[in-house]
C-alpha cells in the first residue's frame, strides 16, 4: 500500500518534440527518478549512499533493479519514490539500457580514487580470490553475473560487502557464499584501493561526457494517467520540484508531526521557515494554508553554500507543506539533483546535494504516510 501511492511523474513540457527512440525515450524519462539519488546521469557521489550507475552493463542493472522490486535487496525509499512496485519488465529494461549508454568511466573528472589501502597487496587478493568472477580488469564477467567492481565508488562496495557479510544481501547469488568470512575490513579495503587503479587505464585525459540534451517526454497523456497512481512527481519544466500527495486520512498536522519524527531519526532538526493562511484569515482546516519546513544539518548547509551561493536561492532542504480548499495535502521540495551536474559542483558539494535530497524525500515519504 505505502509503495502504491508514491510514484514520480515527469511534467510536463507543452512544446512536442520529434520523435525519438521510444525505448531511449522511456530509458530517460523514467531515469529523472533514478537521478534524485543517484544524480543526473546515474554518476552517483562518492560514499556509500549513491552507488554509480552510469555505465554498468545493463543485464546487471536490470537485474539489480529487479531484486529490489523482488526485495531479494531491500531499500523501501528507492522502491517507493520510483513506483518500482508498478514498474514493468521492459520499462526497467529501458532504463538500465539508458543507464548504461551514459559513458562516464573514461572522463578524468570521474576517476574512481582511494588511498585509505595498499593497491599492491590488495592486487595479490584480488587476482586469487576475486578474479575468476569479476574478470582480470575488474570490470565482471556476465557468465558468471559478475558486475564490474572497476569504476564503482569503494564506499558503496565497501558497505555491499558488509551487507554480504552480515547476510542482508546474497553475495554471487548464493546464500551460502562464504567469500567474506575471512577477509578484515583492512583486506577489503586493500582489494578497494586496487579496484580503483582499474579505472584509470580506461580513462582518456581529453575526454569529456556529454550528455546527450534532456528529450522532452512527448507522452502528456501518459504523465495524467500515471498521476492518479503514484505521488511523487517532478514538476515544472526544468524538474526542479518534486511533489508527492499526502494520504487524504492524514491531516497536516500529523503529516508535520510524522516529518520532524523522521527528521530527528535523520539527525536533522527542524527550522520553521514562515508558515501562511492565504486567505489572510484565521487558520482553520477549510483555508488554502501554506508552511515552509527547513531540515538543514548546519554543516551540510555550509559546505553546500560555498561551493555554490546561489543554491541559497532554492532553498535547499526546505519542504513545503500546501493544503487547498478542498484538504488536500501536498508536500514539495526542491529537486537539487538538477543542479548537481558533475561539471559544476565540487565533488563533496555534489555529495551533500544527493543526501540532502535523499533525506527530503524520506522526509516527504513519513510525512506522506502520517509516519506510519
Ligand atoms: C530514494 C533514493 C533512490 C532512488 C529514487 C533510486 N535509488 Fe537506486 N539505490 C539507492 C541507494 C541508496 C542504493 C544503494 C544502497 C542500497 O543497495 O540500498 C541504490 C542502489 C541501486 C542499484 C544497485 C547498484 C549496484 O551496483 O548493485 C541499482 C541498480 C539501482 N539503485 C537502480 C535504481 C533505478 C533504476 C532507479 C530509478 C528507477 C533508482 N535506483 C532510484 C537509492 C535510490
Ligand atoms: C564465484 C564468483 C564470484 C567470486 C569469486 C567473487 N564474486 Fe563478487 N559477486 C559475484 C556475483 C555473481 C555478484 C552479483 C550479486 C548480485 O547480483 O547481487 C557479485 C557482487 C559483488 C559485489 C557487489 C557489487 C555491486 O555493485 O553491488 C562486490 C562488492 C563483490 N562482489 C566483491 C567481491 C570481492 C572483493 C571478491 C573477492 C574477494 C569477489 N567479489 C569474488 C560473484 C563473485
């Protein structure tokens, strides 16, 4: 239930464009979801919270995104924010195909780097245990369903190989595999700090990705259809805001009181912004009523505004509560992932970027539910 009632929808451009590959088309449009987390082109950040998408092959994003939609892996947040639950087999397909097109792995600007190991010993590691799976070069074997481990961030393979020794997760599609029984932290961050030599011999000094121009979806009827099955849509012509439709049960309120909870269990306090009854009347529950809520981590906020001033601008980590006439209840915030273009922000700021919106959304998402 709480995943059927939270999808994006991508609004809606009212200038038709030619036609494209349907299958390009659908890859895109359904990627601008993907691309709240994991950024524009499936680059993800750096850490453990945004895994690279762009350039695996795409038989293992298809797969990979499956198993969540399985919860063969779990992550409640991904599957409900991109209505994966509602998702059909050749859709995922189209995405992982656009996913993998974005050739960003022989950009100098996305070199994968890690100090924190010893590369050499690390390569004695990797060539005995690892090799026969994932290829020499790092970069996997599809008869073994082996994804590359070259060019992916150390941090979300370092936090996959946690998940695998604690169980959560089948490592080699085995629940019995028992590859990181044995290996310390230390041994697997010598093994990272290999994996990221990899990349480097794929890299060209002159190259530079360019993305391919953000097609407009043609399919307006499409876009109204799926509104009335899922919640979360980026809205306006530059997705830049995300919206989502709170549960008509929950009143605003308890949508208010859910969000700071979860903002708490996130370790983000609340800063009320400005708060309006905009028929300049008393507040009361049949008023159009409007409330801004700031969730900022002050450091993340600091970092965030020096690399960029004008972010300050967006509002960044602000939600905004709008209730009509009618009582319905929408929350919207600010979709920073469009501003987080590899070339434009520094990488710690881009990081910051995704978290917060990760963070909004799970804030949108209790809301959206009353917490429950
Ligand atoms: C709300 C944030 C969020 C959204 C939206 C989201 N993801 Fe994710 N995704 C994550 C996080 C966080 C991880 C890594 C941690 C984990 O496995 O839960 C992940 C992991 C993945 C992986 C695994 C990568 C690997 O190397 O195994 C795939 C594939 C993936 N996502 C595909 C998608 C696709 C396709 C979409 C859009 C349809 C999407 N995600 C939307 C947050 C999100
Ligand atoms: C027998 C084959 C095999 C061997 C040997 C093997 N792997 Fe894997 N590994 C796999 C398969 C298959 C997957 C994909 C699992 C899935 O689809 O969820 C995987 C997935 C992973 C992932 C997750 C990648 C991602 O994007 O989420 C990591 C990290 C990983 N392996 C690390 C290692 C390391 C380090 C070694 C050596 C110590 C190793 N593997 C040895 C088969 C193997």
């Amino acid at each position: 239930m709480r995943t059927a009632v939270v999808s994006v929808l991508l609004c809606l451009w009212s200038i038709s464009f030619p036609a494209q590959g349907a299958d390009s088309d659908t890859g895109e449009r359904i990627n601008r979801k993907c691309a709240l987390c994991h950024a524009m082109y499936g680059q993800g950040v750096p850490g453990d919270s945004s895994p690279r998408l762009a350039g695996l092959p795409a038989w293992y994003l298809a797969k990979a995104t499956r198993d969540y939609q399985t919860g063969a892996r779990k992550n409640d947040l991904m599957v409900a924010v991109s209505d994966l639950d509602n998702m059909s087999r050749e859709e995922i397909e189209a995405v992982s195909d656009y996913l993998a097109a974005q050739d960003i792995g022989t950009d100098p600007a996305y070199n994968i780097r890690f100090e924190n190991g010893d590369a050499e010993v690390g390569k004695r590691k990797y060539e005995e245990d690892c090799k026969t799976c994932h290829k020499k070069n790092g970069y996997g074997k599809k008869n073994k369903d082996a994804p590359p481990l070259a060019g992916q961030y150390p941090g979300y393979l370092l936090s996959s190989i946690h998940t695998f020794f604690r169980g959560d997760r089948n490592h080699d599609n085995d629940p019995i595999d028992d590859t990181f029984d044995d290996i310390s932290d230390a041994e697997a961050r010598d093994i990272l700090a290999y994996l990221a030599t990899l990349d480097d011999r794929r890299i060209k000094a002159d190259y530079h990705f360019q993305p391919a121009p953000m097609t407009p979806p043609a399919a307006t009827a499409e876009a109204s259809s799926r509104a009335a099955g899922g919640a979360f849509r980026v809205v306006s012509d530059s997705q830049t805001v995300v919206m989502t439709d709170v549960d008509p049960a929950v009143d605003a309120e308890d949508a208010i009181k859910a969000m700071v909870a979860k903002a708490k269990s996130l370790n983000l306090s609340l800063q009320p912004v400005s708060s309006a009854a905009l028929d300049e009347q008393e507040e009361s529950s049949k008023s159009p009523m409007m409330k801004v809520l700031q969730f900022c981590s002050p450091s993340q906020a600091v970092t965030l505004l020096k690399a960029s001033p004008v972010l300050a601008n967006y509002g960044p980590c602000s939600i905004t509560l709008y209730r009509d006439e009618d009582e319905n209840i929408r929350l919207m915030m600010v979709n920073l992932d469009m501003l987080v273009d590899g070339h434009q922000l520094p990488p710690a700021a881009q990081r910051i970027a995704i978290l917060i919106n990760q963070d909004m959304l799970a804030i949108m998402a209790a809301g959206a539910r009353g917490g429950h």
